[in-house]
C-alpha cells in the first residue's frame, strides 16, 4: 500500500531537520547510528525521509542530539520555509544550555551580559 503523499512530506522534513541537527553537532551518521544502535545506511534513509524511525528510535535520537522531540517534530510539521536567522540561532542556544552545567549557564550568562553592555 503506497504511503499517503502528506506522511512522505512529513517523512522528508524531518529527515533534513534530523540530518540538519546533525551536522550542527559535528556527528557523523555513524555517529548518530553507534549511538541508536543501527547502521549507518539506516539513519541515511531517515535523513532522506525513506524510513521513518520508530518511537523508541526517535527518543534515542533525541538524547543522542540533544534536540527534543517536540522541536523535530514541530518544525517538521511547521512551515516548510526556513525560519528567520534570529530564530534558528536563539533554538541553538536553547539547545546548547540544556546541555551546560549550571556552573556554565551562569558563565554563560556573565559573559552575555558584558557584551550587551559593550552595544553594537
């Protein structure tokens, strides 16, 4: 039974958030796959939207990228059309923070600080 035309658009944008994500991470698919446990060959065919991973695959690619499944799957079903840059670097950050100690966040933060006080 052919899939529905809708289920492959979805299936093709959250390959290239997955594969986008990834590449952001400096990982390799054999990165990605080691971590999940697949091949190489099988996180290629997510990325190009050909399979789609399971539920537990799907949580397994979320610890292994840092990124919530709620963000792939929003953006997946969001507009197709990139966000603004402004966007996609304040998501970054989100993301990169959840991954920072404590002790880093509030470095972090200092740091922010000086420089909005330095102004353009």
């Amino acid at each position: 039974m052919a899939e529905p035309r809708e289920n492959r658009a979805l299936a093709a944008r959250l390959g290239k958030m997955l594969r986008r994500q990834r590449q952001d991470l400096a990982m390799s698919q054999a990165d990605i796959a080691e971590r999940i446990g697949v091949s190489p060959q099988q996180v290629q065919k997510y990325e190009a939207g050909r399979n789609q991973p399971s539920l537990m695959r799907a949580a397994m690619l979320r610890r292994a990228t840092g990124v919530s499944l709620d963000e792939l799957v929003d953006d997946a079903l969001g507009d197709p059309a990139e966000p603004p840059e402004q966007a996609t670097d304040v998501m970054y950050l989100l993301r990169d923070l959840r991954r920072m100690s404590p002790r880093q966040v509030a470095l972090l933060r200092r740091i922010a600080r000086v420089i909005a006080d330095l102004g353009e």
